[in-house]
C-alpha cells in the first residue's frame, strides 16, 4: 500500500520537474523576438478503486464501493501562450504584427513536411542576393520570395505588408512584393521548431494565409520588432511554486519509505 | 491467538490508505481545478456487533474493545481553489459553485459526459471547443460539441454565454450536482456523475471568470501533515504488533515452562 504513496510521489517529482524544465526555457528566452511562453498542463491520474464489503458512510449506510485513491498526476501537455509581446523600436527592416498572424518562412522539408515555417519574429535583413530573409544565422528566406536589387535609397513595408521600393532619383515607389500572412485555427497546436519557428502540424490545421490587414490578419508596423512575451515575474512564481511543491513530494517519498521499512522491521 | 494482532494491522493498513490519499493531494498540489481527498475511517465494531448476532454468547470486555478501524469512502472536499489569471482567452475559472461539461469515451464505445473544475480549453483544427488534458470536446447546455470562429474574439460570459463580434453563439454547459457525495473522481481532472445524482442537477450558482483557471484546491501543509502522521500511525500501530509479539513470546517461553 505505501508503495502507491511512492508512486504517486514519484509522479509528482516527475511531473514538476517537466514543469520547472517548460519555466527554465520560458526565462532562458526572455529576450527571444517573438518568442512565445509555454506552460504544461497537468492532470490527475486514475483512481483505483478499494471496496471493502460492509463500508459505511458517515450517515450510517453501506456503500458496496465508493473508496477512491488517486494514482499521482501527469502532464498532459505543453501549451504556448499566444498573447502578442511588445513592440520594440528595431531595425529600418523590421516588422511587429499587430494581431493575428504569422510570417511564412521557408525550411527544409526534413523540418517541416510543408516546407513553410511560420515566425512572429519579424527582424528581417537581406542577403546578398537582394532576398528578403529572417536575420538569424540560418538566414532563412520568405515565402513569399520578395528580392530588392539594384540601387536602393530606401524600402517601406505599408501596413497591409506592401513592399515598396524607394529608387534614387525616382519620386515614385517602385512595388516590390506583397508579404503573405499566415493564420491557423488552432494555433496551440502549432509545433516548435527552434529559431522562432513554428511548423503546422494536424493539431494546429492547415495555414489560412491571406493579407495584413484583411479578415482576421493584423496589420504590420515597419520599424519595430515583437519582443518576448515571456512575464519574467510570473515564471519566477511558479518556480518557486513548483520547487516547493517537488520538495513536498520528495517529503512523502521519504515519509512512506519510513512506513515501508517499519513494515519490514515487524518481525526481527 | 491474540486479538491485539488484528487490531494492530487494521490499523497499519487504515493509516496506509490515508498516506495514499495524501500523496496523491500532494502530488496534485499544481493540478488545475483538482479537489482534495480524505481517506477516512470508521471504528470497527467487534465482530457479534458487525454480524448482528445478538444472542450468541460474546465476552462484554472483549467487545467494547471494538475490532480496529475500517476504511471509509474517500470524501472529496470541495473547497473553492485559488482563481490564477492567465490571460488567455479560452482559459476559464469557476468562482463559487457549478461545474462544466466534457464530452468522452465511456465503457463499450458509448458516449459520456463528465464534469470539470478544470477550464482550461482550446480549439481542435476543425474550431471545436475542447479541453487541453486529452481534446475531449467541452459541451454546450444541451452536450452538444460547440464549434467556434477562431478568427474572431471569444467572449465568455459569467454565466458561460460565449460570444464571438458581439453575438452570443454558445453557450457552456454550467451547471451544479446537489449530491456531491455521488461524484466519483475519474481522472483528467474529471468526474463521474451516476444518473441518479445528474437528476438533481441545477443550474450553477456560481460565476465564470474568463482568461483564468482555478488552482488546486489542496492545501500543501495540511496534505503534509496528513502524509507525515499516517507514517507516524503506521509505527505506532506497528509498535503495538510487535509488543503482542513479545507477549505470545513470554506466555510460550515462560508460561509454558515446566520445571
């Protein structure tokens, strides 16, 4: 019997310690663009049922069952927080979406069976070929496969995701490309990638992609970038939480072993 | 054989049982909308007494001595748990009294409903409203799946009405089990409700708060202590087997002896 206050124990330990694993990486990316929080989930175990013939309730009748003992807890799951993070005044090149959506990204087919990823770290650079790319060290390119040659004075990316080009010499903007969003139904389906990337899965559902601006796509501020949104405070509180919790159960651990070797110590 | 044996033992295994119930609280002492057990017992009445057989000849001293303790049924507490805000839209906590309604597998590929204190939903790729532990959908007032616009905002009412561009396009079953004794713990942070008790189903008093999730209503320290003094029980109850140990020892060894 102490053997599934051991168990359930057990199930504790482990299960906080994913919990405290999901809120070291959280604070890790406090300053990751775009980043976005997760935290795990947690449920009860079955219940085993213990029916002794002949129970009574407190109001003096029989109950054939009714005695329950939990099985311990597990985590059912991790889920990202899709809440936006701040905009943070960045590079002439970088975007902040406000609202729904997400870049399109393209990746290899290994990383996403897609070959579409999809960002909110919108800090964009271009390569030496005139593509517009994500400035990580993959540099990876966007789908929608913008490139600005030539002589360049400056680019403007409008609120519905217009690229326009500033020629020297030349009053009029030059169009250079339409940046396509992205959108999913269940976005806490989506799975990570690394590098701030996210890959559609069957959980998440296919990307509805469509215009900044439109439908339900926010609309995009040139100039600035997504900051985390991690809330370093509340990670700190449920550190704390979750170390003491572990501790407690690391208690019952050692106050059933004490029950188990009483047991053992019966007959000497 | 000496009567202070069984006692000891039903002892023993009473306290072992709290201890279960008490590790498994501490366990979820994080879980979301879980509720506290107590692993109770009830004094054993000497076996003439339990069995009803009033007119066999008993010894009185030997009865009111009783027959060690019995387990009860686990009751399960339930206390109102701390409401933590998450900011997230279809995270849901219920202040006061009332529980929602999951959808899920039940014996021989029937259909069940259980109900939760746990609010924490989202959306499947089909914009069905489901619950994070396993995606069982969460159900409407008359347990049907209710499906949803993830393009648009999502308000939840108090009273679980939820509304997306300001119509109301659903809404939550929410409702409260008079008998709560009859509510059977089935994992995932649900119950079982048996028909019987579902027939004294009203609607929930209390209140939903949108974009947060109750807590675990287990209080740590009263969870330690119970896991603590169940070890303490056992020893003791421990201690007294063994001390009717050395007594049957001294009756054969001295008692018995002849010269």
């Amino acid at each position: 019997m102490a053997i599934i206050s051991l168990q359930s124990a057990a199930s504790g330990m482990s299960a906080l310690n994913t919990a405290l694993d999901v809120i070291a990486n959280n604070l890790a990316n406090v300053n990751t663009a775009g980043f976005k929080a997760s935290r795990a989930n947690f449920q009860d175990l079955l219940y085993i049922e213990r029916s002794q013939p002949g129970v009574r309730n407190a109001n003096d009748d029989q109950r054939p069952t009714g005695l329950q003992v939990g099985l311990g807890v597990k985590v059912s799951g991790t889920e990202y927080d899709f809440t936006a993070g701040n905009p943070i005044k960045g590079n002439k090149l970088d975007i902040y979406i406000q609202g729904n959506g997400f870049l399109r990204v393209q990746v290899e087919d290994a990383r996403s069976p897609s070959g579409t990823a999809y960002t909110r770290a919108g800090q964009l650079a271009l390569n030496s070929d005139g593509e517009l790319v994500l400035a990580t060290d993959q540099g990876r390119r966007l789908a929608d496969g913008i490139t600005i040659d030539g002589d360049v004075e400056d680019i403007q990316i409008d609120s519905s995701g217009r690229v326009l080009i500033k020629r020297p010499g030349v009053a009029e903007l030059e169009d250079g490309g339409q940046l396509t969003l992205a959108n999913f139904v269940n976005p806490w389906g989506l799975s990570s990638l690394g590098e701030n990337l996210f890959a559609d899965t069957d959980a998440s559902g296919p990307p509805i992609e469509g215009e900044a601006g439109t439908d339900s796509f926010g609309t995009i501020l040139q100039g600035y970038y997504e900051s985390s949104n991690v809330d370093p405070t509340t990670e700190l509180i449920n550190m704390i939480r979750v170390q003491r919790a572990f501790e407690m159960n690391s208690n019952t651990i050692r106050a059933a072993d004490e029950v188990l070797r009483s047991v053992a110590q019966l007959r000497r | 054989m000496n009567y202070g044996y069984a006692i000891g033992a039903s002892g023993v295994l009473a306290a072992m049982h709290r201890q279960d119930v008490a590790a498994n609280n501490l366990a979820n002492v994080t879980t979301t909308g879980f509720k506290m057990d107590l692993g109770a017992t009830v004094p054993r009445e000497a076996a003439r007494v339990e069995d009803g057989l009033y007119n066999l000849p008993s010894n009185k001293l030997l009865e009111r001595l009783g027959a060690g303790v019995l387990l009860a049924p686990t009751r399960t507490v339930f206390e109102q748990g701390p409401i933590e805000t998450t900011g997230k839209p279809l995270d849901v906590a219920i202040r006061g009294d009332g529980f929602l309604a999951v959808g899920g597998a039940g014996v021989g590929g029937t259909q069940t409903v259980r109900y939760t204190r746990d609010g924490r939903m989202t959306l499947d790729p089909r914009g069905t409203l489901v619950s994070v532990t396993d995606g069982s959908p969460v159900l409407d007032a008359q347990n049907n799946a209710i499906r949803l616009d993830p393009g648009q905002k999502i308000a939840i009412d108090g009273d679980g009405t939820i509304r997306q561009g300001g119509r109301e396009v659903a809404r939550l079953a929410f409702v409260d089990i008079a008998d709560r004794t009859a509510l059977r713990k089935a994992g995932a942070n649900r119950f079982d409700v048996p028909a019987a008790a579902l027939a004294s189903s009203a609607p929930a008093r209390g209140s939903i708060v949108q974009e947060a999730i109750e807590g675990s209503a287990v209080d740590p320290i009263r969870a330690m202590m119970a896991v603590q003094s169940a070890a303490n029980a056992v020893s003791a109850s421990l201690r007294m087997m063994s001390m009717h140990d050395e007594l049957t020892g001294r009756a054969i060894s001295q008692l018995g002896r002849i010269s």
